[in-house]
C-alpha cells in the first residue's frame, strides 16, 4: 500500500492544478485528501455535483471528510433532470448525467485556471469490463483517473483510507439514486425520494453493508448483504408497512442479497424473454 500511495502522490505532484469530480465516496475522498495534501489549497478544487438524484447522506459525508482535512469544496447544480434523454432512463443513462456534470465542470475549471480535471475512478473499476457508459463521458471529456493511473484498486484505496484516517474508510458504496430505478422506468424527482427514504428506513433498522432498494414501479426489491437476508424476511410486515406509507405497493426481499449491475441483468433477461 505504501507504494501504491507514494505513486498517487508522485502523479498528483506532476499536475499544475486541478479540479476533482467529488461526492464524497472513498475513492474520491482519498484522492481529494491526496490532491489537498500535494497541490495545497490554491491549486486544487473539489467540486460537488448536486441534484436530486445525489444522496444526501453522501452530501454529509463529501462535507465531513473536506472538513477535516481542509480540502476546498464548491457545490453546483447539475440539470440532468431536465434532459428527456436521462428522465427516459436508458441503459446508457450515466452517459448524459455525466456529460452534464462534465461539462459543467469544465467551465468551473477554465474559469479558475484548473489546467487538470479528474474522477474517483479506481483500477478496478476498469479491469472488469463493467457496464459503465459514465465513464465513457469523462472519456470525451477529457477527465483523468489518477487512481487508476496510479493502479490503485479498491482495496488499496479503503487501506491508504483507513491508514490516513478517513472516516468513510469502509463506507459501502453510494451511487446515485437514479442507479436504483429499473431502466426504463421514467426518472422522477418522486421515485428518488421514494427509494432514499426506503434506504434510510432500511439504515433505521440497523442494516449495514451494501443496501440497494431497486424501484420497479409499484414494488421494491430489497437487495441485502446474505446475512441480513433472513432477518429482513422476518420484519418484512414492519418494513412492508413503512414503504407501503412512502408509496410502494409491494416489498420483496431478494434472495439472491445485493450485487452489482443487478437492474442491468435484470433488464436484459427482460428483453430477451418473449
């Protein structure tokens, strides 16, 4: 790890000035901290992307770490909602959002004189051949991964967190609400609300780990870590009595626990089904 960071450090060292994608995620908290400690203040920036579909406990978070680790912070309002194209919800969906934000990033840079603008993107992120249509935005855009430049994995990142004292070290990850609704269904300010209050109902009750409520129009399917899977099933009246008060009309549970790009299996299954 200690090399893993140094590397980081030595590429961070080579950039003027730069301007960081930040949600406050481990990846881009450890790459803010990095930034602040190698740039200083006058040559760095992290900016916050902020719409609906941006959570708000991850909003907390991005403040809490720049904080304590006197990173500067500029929040701007990002419109992606209003674009038919991502409200339609496709599989490419991330593509326009991050257009968006790219492109709104870009003006903050060339405004204040940022010469290098980046992401939290880590090397695993590219090494598994994932469905990620956002990261072909910051592609065209222009927007570096120093993480992934510097090789750094997921791992690496939570113990370089963890040793520099990062309080979301171990945080589960916290995409965008948007990531959460079944693609196709229309993206709404309402279904954004409706799933990040199922996930804080979910958080009230005590459930750690990676949590995804999945909208699939008038039911939720709830995705869990394995071990919370049966303790659910047996609050499920209890659950299923609050979502039905934020407007779900059904509540599964799904045995199958959490994993990632399940709505895009999901929704490919569907397709192919006649």
């Amino acid at each position: 790890m200690p090399g893993a960071l140094e590397s980081l450090r030595q590429l961070v060292r080579s950039f003027p000035s730069a301007l960081l994608g930040y949600s406050g995620g481990v990846d881009s908290a450890l790459l803010a901290v990095v930034l602040r400690g190698e740039l200083g203040r006058d040559r760095m920036l992290a900016v916050i992307g902020r719409s609906e579909s941006y959570p708000e406990a991850q909003w907390r978070m991005a403040h809490e770490v720049a904080e304590r680790f006197d990173v500067p912070v500029l929040e701007i309002a990002t419109h992606e909602l209003q674009d038919p194209r991502y409200l339609a919800n496709p599989t490419n969906r991330c593509f326009f959002c991050k257009s968006e934000l790219w492109e709104r990033l870009g003006v903050v840079a060339r405004e204040r004189g940022l010469v290098v603008v980046c992401d939290g993107t880590n090397a695993d992120d590219l090494g598994g051949g994932e469905h990620r249509p956002g990261h072909a935005a910051g592609v065209r855009a222009g927007v570096r991964s120093p993480l992934a430049e510097a090789g750094l994995d997921k791992a690496t990142i939570r113990e370089a967190a963890r040793a520099l004292g990062l309080p979301n070290w171990n945080a589960p990850a916290a995409p965008c609400l948007s990531s959460r609704v079944q693609y196709g269904l229309q993206i709404t300010p309402a279904r954004l609300r409706q799933v990040e209050r199922a996930e804080a109902v979910l958080r009230d009750l005590g459930v750690t780990g990676d949590l995804r409520v999945r909208h699939r129009g008038d039911f939720a399917r709830i995705e869990v870590e394995a071990d919370w899977i049966p303790k659910l099933v047996d609050r499920l009246p209890e659950i299923r009595a609050r979502f039905e008060a934020l407007g779900f009309e059904r509540v599964e549970v799904d045995p199958a626990g959490y994993r990632r790009g399940s709505l895009l299996a999901g929704h490919a299954s569907a397709v192919a089904t006649p």
